[in-house]
C-alpha cells in the first residue's frame, strides 16, 4: 500500500475517532458556575470539565441527541447574575433558577429559547423590566418570576404564549394596569400578581375568557373598581384574593355561579352592599374573609348551605340584625368572628354545637342577653372574645378557655 493511501486512511480514522473535551455547552455552564459564590461548590461536584457533555451533570437533563434540554438549580445561594450563555441553548425546554439568590437583570435573549416551557426564576433579587421578548415563547406554559425585584407594567406581548397555564408575578415593583390581552391566555389556570403596590386599574373584563382559571391573586394591590360582575362565568376558579386592594362597589351576585370557589378572601378594600345570598349556592366554599369593608344589612341565610365552611371572618363591617339559625349547620367551624358589626340578639346556643371551633370573635356589636352555657362545650376554643356588647350575668363556670384558672365566687361576671 502506498504511502498516499495509508494517510488517506489515517485521516479518515481520525474524523471517526472521538473528540475529546467538553463540549460548549458543558463549558458555557462551567463559566457561568465559576462566577457563583464559592459556598455553592459543594453541590456542583458532578460538574467535571473532563466530561465530553453535562449530561451526567446533577440538575441537568439532555435529550436523545446530547443536548441541554433542562436546567434545574433550586434552594441554592448561587450569589451570581443570570446565565447569559443559556440563551443559546436552542433545545432548552425547563430552565428552573429558583431560591438562588440571583441579581441583575433578565436579558431580552431570553426570548430566542424557542422551545421553552417551564421557565421559572423565583424568589431571586432580578431587577430591571420584565423582557417583553417572553411574548416570543409560544411554547410556555408556566411562568414564576415571583418574589424578585422587577418594574414595569405586564407586558401586552403576554397574550402571545397562548398555552400559558401558570403565570405567577406576585412580590414584584410592577406598576400599571393589567393588559386586556390576558383575555388570550385561554388555557391560563393560576394568574397571582399580588404584592404589587403600583398594579392599578380595574380588572380587565377579557380575564373571563379565561375559563380554566382556578387562582385569581391579586392582593396588596392597587386595583380599583368593581370584582367583575360576571365573574361566574370562571366556573372553575378555587380561590378569588383581592385583598387589602381599592375594590369598591356590591359583590356581585353571579359570583354564587362560580361553583368550585372553596376561598374567598377579599378583606380590607371599599366593598359595600349587602353580602349576596348567592354565596349560599358555594358548596365548596372553606373561608370566607371580608373583614374590613363596608358591607351592610344582614348575614344572608343562606350561609347555613355551605357546610364546608371552616372560617368565617365577617368583622369590621355594619352588618345588623341577629345571627340566623341556618348557621347551625356549620358544623366544620374553626374560625368564626363577627366583632366590630351591629349585630344584635342573642349570642346563639347552637354555637356549643361547633366542636371544632377554635376563634369566637363578638365584641363590639349588640348582643345581649346571657353567654349560653353550650360555649362552655368548646373543647378546642382558645379565643373568645365578647366585649363592648349588652350581655350580664355570669361567664358558665365550665367554659373552656377558663379551664386553668378558678373563677371567684358567683362565676365571672360581665
């Protein structure tokens, strides 16, 4: 053979032949990982740049062809900015920075991750505005950059990831009103953008297109306005939180339509009205709290039908008239407080019924008569509050939260 052919030969051996090293998306990793803090090394030991890829890497997964297709780093005090070098990762489909301590801002080439679908950088120090370019990942459907440090409005560019499940913002510096474009996110089931002081406006009427919601958050900000008056139409949402915000306005009663609601928190804003009856129709419904509004009128008989109930936290409003009897029939109270109303009548002796009961809030309101003895029954209450009412005669000598002390001599006296 001659000696042309024998280096024909040896070339093409060596095309065949494995190239040794990392490869770059190994290397990109190994640079981003060099510029954490220190303390962090421990649990990168399986990041070995002797390797020909990260595939064996913890917290990395690839896919059939070799490639980076999730990163998952949580609960790590990384102390470092955002991975640059990820954004050229085109088969990337989770990338999870969580708990991480990350600062810096997100870059707008984040929006080149084609094939993203988890994307989560939570509860971080990400500062800066939220990359518009997040509109371009028409695969996403989960979404937390809650609990960082990012400004700005929620871009109109949202409506764009149109399988969107998960869309968490919550604990931010955002400010603005929400877009109407929300109404796009068709498959949206969980949208939480509370803890944003300067989110303000109304609620966009377009959020009902959403008829998967089951999450609504949007407490401790600074919507305005009235709770959508056809908010039945979400006939899967589970928990409705807008408190401490500017609601104003009746609750509507369609809201008795939203047949999976099991919470109901909209504490602290300007609500006024009279508490629908409609409420009674929630089968579901564990907690409602509209402390704090300026509800009106009676506490609606038709409570008694939800006896799923466990807190009831209805105070600091101008209800009036007597407890009703169809109350009776929750029997799963933990929590019930009426304190700071115009309530009126006797304190109920269906009360002692609540075996469960651990909070009875009354005071500040009308009641009058005796403290029914059936109180002295709650073997779990641990407060008990019934100050600044019409009430006389003796605290009952059994009653629970008195149990460690001995009462003088004719019982307590009110």
């Amino acid at each position: 053979m001659s000696t042309n052919a024998i280096a024909i030969i040896l070339l093409f051996l060596s095309f065949l032949s494995p190239i040794s090293g990392l490869n770059n998306e190994g290397l990109s990793l190994l640079s981003w990982f060099n510029s954490s803090s220190s303390a962090a090394a421990a649990f990168f030991s399986s990041w070995n740049p002797s390797h020909q890829n990260p595939c064996t890497w913890d917290f990395i997964k690839c896919n059939h062809g070799g490639f980076v297709s999730e990163i998952s780093i949580s609960n790590i005090d990384l102390h470092a900015s955002f991975p640059s070098q990820v954004v050229t990762f085109q088969h990337l489909t989770t990338l999870v920075l969580s708990h991480g301590n990350l600062t810096g801002g997100i870059p707008t080439s984040i929006g080149n991750l084609s094939l993203l679908v988890t994307l989560n950088l939570s509860f971080n120090a990400f500062s800066g505005k939220r990359p518009v370019e997040i509109g371009m990942l028409s695969r996403l459907r989960s979404l937390s950059l809650n609990t960082n440090l990012l400004q700005g409005g929620i871009p109109r560019e949202i409506g764009n990831c149109s399988k969107l499940r998960l869309l968490e913002l919550f604990d931010n510096h955002l400010s603005g009103t929400i877009p109407a474009e929300i109404g796009q996110l068709v498959a949206l089931e969980m949208f939480r953008a509370g803890g944003n002081s300067g989110i303000e406006g109304e609620i966009p009427m377009q959020i009902l297109n959403c008829r998967r919601l089951a999450v609504l958050g949007l407490a401790d900000t600074g919507i305005t306005r009235q709770i959508p008056r056809n908010i039945g139409e979400l006939k899967n949402l589970k928990t409705l939180s807008i408190y401490t915000s500017k609601l104003n306005g009746h609750i509507p009663p369609e809201i008795g339509n939203s047949s999976a609601l099991e919470e109901l928190f909209l504490y602290g804003n300007q609500l006024s009205g009279e508490i629908p009856e409609e409420l009674g129709s929630l089968k579901n419904l564990k907690t409602v709290l509209l402390w704090q509004n300026q509800l009106s009128g009676r506490i609606p008989d038709s409570f008694g039908n939800c006896s799923s109930l466990v807190i009831v936290d209805i105070s600091l409003n101008y209800l009036t008239g007597e407890v009703p009897s169809s109350l009776a029939n929750l029997v799963s109270l933990e929590e019930l407080l009426l304190s700071g109303n115009n309530l009126s009548g006797n304190i109920p002796s269906f009360i002692g019924n609540f075996s469960s009961l651990k909070q009875l809030e009354l005071d500040n309101n009308r009641f009058s008569g005796a403290i029914p003895t059936a109180i002295g029954q709650l073997k779990e209450l641990t407060q008990f509050f019934a100050w600044k009412n019409r009430l006389h005669g003796s605290i009952p000598v059994d009653i629970g939260f008195y149990f460690h002390r001995k009462p003088p001599k004719g019982g307590w006296k009110i």
